[in-house]
C-alpha cells in the first residue's frame, strides 16, 4: 500500500465527493487547512443544526467545472473497482457482520 498526500486527496476529488456524497448531507464537512508552516492538517466543521445539511456553493463556470472533472475522476475509480470487489468479495460496501 502506498499513502496519498492530502493534496492529492483534494485535488482528486475524493475530499469533494466524500463530503458531496456523505457527510454534507448529516450537516458535516470534512476540510484540509493548511497551518502557519504550510502543512495540511484535516479537521471536521459541525453544522449539524442546520436542517438541511451543507451544500457546496460554486462561485463562476470554472469552478463548476474542476468540480465535475473531479466528480467524473472519482466515479471513474470507482467503476474500475467495483467489478472485481464484487468478484472477489461479493459486494461493494463491506457489510458489517452480525458477530465475529
């Protein structure tokens, strides 16, 4: 396994489409900061009072399109993984199981 740097992360599009895809809708927003000496760090922002939930707010065309760029990255990855997670595994989303 190799790790991935945060930047790659977001540039990617995985931080998007994770808070796009999941956390956005429970009012939270995963998000990279970067500190004073310039290294990222993550943190998690908490609107959850808020009953809808977050939503990104794309400011002119071309940030509109970078994020769908990085939307059609992600769902690119995805859909070469998930045949072979079915194949191998038989599902796509590890199930949690009822005991060990």
């Amino acid at each position: 396994m190799n790790n991935m740097n945060l930047d790659t992360f977001v540039r990617e599009g995985y931080l998007q489409e994770a808070n796009r895809q999941f956390f956005h809708q429970y009012g939270l927003e995963l998000m990279v900061v970067k500190e004073v000496d310039g290294t990222p760090t993550m943190m998690m922002l908490n609107a959850q009072q808020r009953k809808t939930g977050l939503l990104f707010d794309w400011e002119d065309e071309e940030q509109l399109e970078k994020a769908r760029a990085m939307e059609a990255h992600v769902k690119r990855v995805l859909c070469d993984r998930v045949p072979d997670r079915y194949r191998l595994l038989g599902y796509r989303i590890q199930p949690i199981p009822e005991k060990i």
